[in-house]
C-alpha cells in the first residue's frame, strides 16, 4: 500500500503547458508553484470525496450561516472541533521519467498515521510487532496508578495529618517561648525588688529564681522532643505511601526517557546523497540540543524521505492547512505554510543537503531602494514614517533598518535612538531620539501608556458590528517564530479597540487602538477567531500574502520630551 507506486499520483489533467522550477522549493517561505497549486487541488478534491477513513477536520458537511467562512469552508470558532491538520504535496519525477506527486500529512489523521494514498512516516511508531507500544501501554500503567494514588484518601489524611501536626507543634513550641520571655521579665523584676533583702534572703530567691529558669528550659525540651516524636511518625506514615508515588514518578521518568531516546535514535532521515542522520544526532546541532515533542512527524520530512528512499526526483514542495484552526494558533482553511521553524528546520538542513533551493527570501534586504520620510525633527526628536518591509532595528542577517539610517544621517546623536519598534511588514509613524534625555522621556511616555497611537488596516472580510474590544493574551510560538500564539495560560494580556471606517467589496477598513504594544498584536487579534477572524491583507502570517502588509501607523500623539508641549503626528496610509 505504500511501495513507489501505490503513493506516485500521476496528474489528472495534462501538464504539458507547465514549466518545471529550475530549483527546489526554499520550504520556509515560498509562493507555491502552479504544478503544485493543481497537485494541491487534486488532493483537496480527494479529501473531500474519500471513503476510506474518518476523520473529523472540524469542517461542518453543510455550510451554517452561524458560522464565519473562510474561503468558502464553515468553520467553528470556538475550536471546540478544531482537529484540522497540515498537509503537503512534493512534486517529483519517478525513474521512468514520469511526472507525479506525492501527499502527506502532519502527525496522525483518524488515529492513524498509515493510510492509503499518502506516504508512510519516518518511523511507524505504531506498527503492531514494534517496541513503541509495548513500551508506551507500561507507561500508561504507571500513569493510571499514579492518578489513583494521587486521589487516595488516605494519602491525602495522612498529608492534612502531618501538616495539622506541623502547624501544633509551631504554635505550643512557639507559645512555650513566649512564655519563657515573659517569665524571664517576671524573674528579673523580682531580682530587682530583692536588693533590699538580706543576705540569706536574697540568697534563696536566686536560687528559686534559676529553678524557675531550668524548668523552664526543661519543658522547652521535653516538648520538642515530644512533637519531634510525633511529626517522625506523622512522616514516617506520610512518607510510606508518597514515597511510592515518588518512586513510580521517578521510574516513568526513566522509562519514558529511553523511549525518547529509542525514538530520536530509530527516526533516521535521508538526503539526496543517501546519508541517514538521526533526530537524536540532528538536534544536537542546535540550542535546546533536544528535539521537539512531534519532531519527524511533519508532511515535509516524510514527503523527502520517502522520495530519496525510492529513488523519486523532488521537484517542488507546498504545504497547506485543512480544516478547523487550533485554539491557540491561527490557521485558515486551505492557506499554504512554510514549513516550522523548530521542528523541521534543523531536520530539513540535513534532508536538502545537495540539492539546488531557492534562494532564502528573507535574507534579500526588503528595504533596498526605499528611503524614510522625515515629518518633523529637532535637537531632540525626530518623527519619520517608515516604509512596509522595512526593519525598525537590525535584524539577524539584515543590518539595513530604521536604526542604521538614522545613525548614519545623524552621526552626533547620543543614547539607543530608538524608543519603539513596528513590525517590519508595518507602515507607518515612529518617533526617534536624538539624545540620552529625549530617550528617557519618550520611553517613559510610552510604558505608562500616555502615548496615543491609531493604526489603519484592511481586513478581508467585512465586519457585521461597527466597533469592539479584543482581549486575547498573547506569547511567541517557540516551534514557529516568529509567529505568535493565543495563550490563556502563558501568554501576556493584550488589548486592541477597533472602529470601522468604511465596506467596500467584501472587506472592511478599519482603525485599531492597541493599548499594549505585544509582537504582531494587531494582526493576531485581526486574524484569530476569538477576534475579528478575518486577517489584515496581505498578511503572510497570519492570511494570505500579497503586495504588501495592509496595515500602517497612521496617528502618533505624545508629549514632547522637553518642552512637554503636546505634539500629534499623522500621515495616510498609500493603500
């Protein structure tokens, strides 16, 4: 079911009018090629008419009206059927010389990862005679009699015991010390009015008086060693049934760790030079040294192994989202992805070893040619509307920005120059510092929120409500910057009012108010389907690219750092 020939797919309609690329596909960021565009729609014109299997891609079978479209496909917004996946296509030429392409998907589909017309995993982790679930069932065990020691009763008597014994002991210890205190002044008050005894007299009350002080001392003694007595065996109790919790705790570590380590050593990738590197040896290369949980499980890994493992020429690759968005990312129905950067880059730097690839567009200076527009400067400030795609600081491999022309036009000037950033793919106003004094005063503005800023944007839908306010938390995607994620749980408040302007033909222009400044807060709270679920134009990560990012800072109101004078900025966006 899955030879060279049972995955091979020759195209439906003719080819004979296509080009072929003359290099292969920079799988991070690409424009996918026409042979895989109609690759692409014979395999979505097989996932909706297929038999063989279910599964539920969160794709309602009847359109709703109470459901938002996305290029023609009804989806929940809630997520609560959010079970889409990531598929892909690979153009290859088989040893025949024969056009065709391949089909994967991302993980497992209708609890599977083996199913007709696509191509096997890496490593089936699943096959019945393998050691993966062998090893996975001994875990679960571990796992169940965990969760039930943790929800034992008399685990959790025997803890409240020990910690209402603690919680005595601290306090009668504690008031005994008090009461030596008080007895040592009552002792002391007695020796001084004693100094007018006589000898024999005096001499008595001393002696009582260090009785006094040695019983107390004594009952200090005797209850701690009582209460030490007693907490032991409150421990000892405790102990004896936690430390068999820690002990099946420490043993599922162990047992899952070199199943780890069995999976990074049997997941083996191919290249086009036929050399096998494993996931272990790969991840060693990079930060984390560690591979990512689901690392080898991506339709682009898979697509190339199978290709050079039976000898297929790859050709050009896509990768495209089918069905419902997860919670916490935003993926639209039928939209192409780059491959992700945690995960399958490191794997894809040894997979397309020795083959010709596009060249990386986002090592190209974006901002070559343009030139930044200066709307007001002084001694201390300047406000300049930066291009789209144009850096607002330096970036890894691009050192062209906002920064290293203004340092360039303006030599002299002292302290970090920038005071905010825009995003790259942003239009718009920023204000600079041309010294140590502005700099303070303008950050300070902008931390406490005295500034005012107003965005444009173009959305591409239309909008059923005039205005609104998105609060959706925001943290960056550690296996896919840099994009960001919606997260409840980690993520960082962020807040964005919006206002329509005006609708025209199917898409909505509006005004944003972000009242936190988060990475790519305003296209995630465009795009997510907890917010308006309709991502900005042209956005390329979050929609669908296009001329440009149509989104521009178009309103920039704040104090002057050191007159104080109110000042307001703002320029039209040129979309």
């Amino acid at each position: 079911m899955h030879s060279p020939e049972h995955c091979f797919t020759s195209f439906n309609a003719s080819t004979s009018e296509y080009f072929l690329p003359e290099r292969f596909t920079f799988p991070f960021y690409y424009e996918p090629h026409p042979l895989c565009l109609l690759a692409v729609s014979e395999l979505q014109q097989h996932l909706d008419t297929q038999t063989d299997w279910q599964h539920d891609f969160g794709l309602p079978a009847a359109k709703s009206s109470a459901l938002p479209e996305v290029n023609g496909a009804s989806l929940n917004v809630d997520g609560s059927d959010a079970l889409g996946k990531m598929f892909g296509v690979l153009l290859v030429k088989n040893q025949q010389g024969e056009l065709g392409y391949l089909s994967a998907f991302s993980g497992k589909i209708a609890d599977q990862n083996l199913l007709p017309h696509f191509v096997p995993p890496v490593f089936d982790m699943l096959a019945k005679d393998g050691f993966f679930i062998p090893e996975q069932d001994k875990i679960n065990l571990i796992n169940a009699e965990i969760t039930a020691l943790k929800h034992d009763p008399e685990l959790a008597r025997l803890h409240a015991r020990l910690a209402d014994e603690t919680r005595l002991a601290q306090q009668q210890i504690a008031a005994h010390r008090v009461t030596m205190i008080e007895n040592r002044k009552h002792r002391k008050a007695q020796r001084l009015a004693g100094e007018s005894l006589d000898a024999d007299a005096h001499k008595l009350l001393g002696i009582q008086m260090s009785r006094e002080s040695v019983q107390d001392k004594h009952r200090l003694k005797e209850l701690t060693l009582y209460w030490d007595e007693r907490l032991a065996s409150a421990k000892q109790a405790y102990e004896q049934v936690n430390g068999h919790l820690s002990s099946l705790k420490l043993q599922r570590k162990n047992l899952s760790g070199a199943l780890q380590q069995r999976l990074f050593d049997e997941y083996r990738f191919l290249n086009i030079e036929g050399e096998h590197r494993s996931l272990g040896d790969i991840f060693t290369d990079t930060i984390h040294k560690v591979p990512p949980a689901g690392s080898g499980e991506c339709a682009a890994p898979k697509l190339l192994h199978f290709a050079f493992k039976h000898g297929l020429i790859p050709i050009a690759m896509a990768e495209f989202w089918w069905g419902a968005a997860p919670k916490s990312e935003i993926r639209q129905h039928k939209n192409f992805y780059g491959a992700c950067q945690g995960k399958c880059q490191p794997i894809l730097g040894h997979m397309l070893e020795g083959l010709a690839i596009d060249e990386n567009p986002l090592l190209t200076n974006p901002a070559e040619g343009k030139q930044l527009e200066i709307i007001y400067q002084d001694d201390d400030m300047l406000v300049i509307n930066k291009p789209a795609e144009f850096l607002s600081v330096p970036g890894r491999n691009i050192d062209d920005s906002v920064y290293s022309r203004i340092k360039q036009l303006y030599p002299e000037a002292t302290g970090p120059l920038i005071v905010h950033r825009l995003d790259m793919s942003t239009s718009g106003l920023m204000v600079i510092a041309l010294n140590k004094a502005a700099n303070k005063s303008l950050q300070k503005q902008f931390i406490t929120r005295t500034v005012n800023k107003r965005y444009v944007a173009l959305l591409t839908g239309e909008l059923s409500q005039d205005e609104g306010i998105i609060s959706l938390p925001l943290r960056g995607d550690f296996d896919d910057r840099p994009r960001q994620l919606v997260c409840f749980e980690h993520g960082k408040p962020a807040e964005t009012r919006w206002q329509v302007i005006s609708r025209i033909n199917g898409r909505t222009k509006v005004h944003l108010y972000p009242k936190t400044g988060r990475t790519h807060q305003l296209r995630v709270h465009s795009a997510h389907p907890q917010g308006l679920n309709m991502p900005i134009v042209g956005d390329d990560l979050y929609g669908k690219k296009s001329q440009r990012l149509h989104l521009h800072a178009e309103l920039l109101e704040l104090n002057h750092p050191r007159t104080r004078e109110a000042m307001s900025f703002s320029v039209e966006a040129d979309f």
